[in-house]
C-alpha cells in the first residue's frame, strides 16, 4: 500500500509541477517550485487524512470516527491563506489573481491525485494548461492591439 501513496503523491506533485512550468514559462509568479510544492502538500495532507491514522483506529477499544474531507477542508483555507498572499492591489490594478487561482487549482488537483482519481486529476490539469495557454494566445492574437511604431533615421537631411 505504501506504493500507492508514494505514487500518488508523486502524480499529484508532477501534474502541479507541469502548471507551475507553464507559469514559470510565462515569468509569474508562482513558477514550477511553488506549484510542485503546493501539489505534493496537498496530496500528502490527503493520504495522512485518509490513511494516516489506521494504525490508532484499529486499536482495541478505540473508537473513532473519521472524516478524510474535515483535512482537505482545511488545505482548502490554507491555500486560500497563501493565494490571498499572492494578490497585489497597485495603483488601481489588481495583479495575482490567476497566480493565486492556479494556486488553488493545483491543490485540489494534488488532493484529487492523493484520493486515487488520477484520470480526473489529469484532465483538470490539462484543462488548466489550455486555459492558460488559450487564453494567452487569445490575449496576443486576437485581441491584439498594433503597436505604432516609427522608424526615425537621423542620417537623411530633411527638406524645409
């Protein structure tokens, strides 16, 4: 079983470190470190919420009731703690906020990861990237604004 942990926390961690190598690509932010991090934590606060405590439940005697989501829950405020971080607020521009997305996204993708659905896991992925990606394309291509550009050259005399 410690296989499928490791495994699991190894997905988690290398579908956030592909959104976090997008973001990186791009010079935000948050690049692939922080999104692998943020990935790997995730996935591993599940599998310690949902297994971790096997060993002391299957104790004689002991009765515990346990509630794997009451864990993920609470990654889900811790992200939104470090994503509210990432939010600048400059000379009425609000920047960040897709860094703190991508943030929470990734998260959930970690967890989804820890919790064995790994298909899921990386089609939310994907979907991140094309997101990301389409969007950046759409933002070049099409609602591409031309620069006006003026070449000056200094060496030809001008008439009067």
């Amino acid at each position: 079983m410690t296989s499928q942990y490791i495994l699991s926390i190894f997905i988690a961690a290398m579908l956030g470190g592909a959104i976090g190598l997008e973001r990186e690509y791009r010079s935000k932010e948050a690049g692939f470190r922080t999104h692998f991090l943020v990935g790997l934590g995730s996935a591993l606060f599940m599998v310690l919420s949902m297994y971790g405590f096997d060993d002391y439940v299957a104790q004689p005697g002991v009765i515990i009731q346990r509630d794997p989501a009451r864990m993920a829950a609470q990654v889900v405020s811790g992200i939104g703690f470090i994503g509210a971080g990432t939010i600048i607020f400059q000379k009425n521009v609000v920047k960040g906020l897709t860094t703190a997305a991508g943030l929470w996204v990734t998260s959930a993708i970690g967890m989804t990861a820890s919790a064995g659905m790994y298909a899921v896991a990386t089609a939310a992925t994907i979907m991140v990237l094309v997101c990301l990606e389409g969007m950046n394309f759409i933002h070049h291509h099409v609602f591409h604004h031309p620069h006006h550009d003026f070449d000056v050259d200094a060496d030809e005399e001008q008439e009067s």
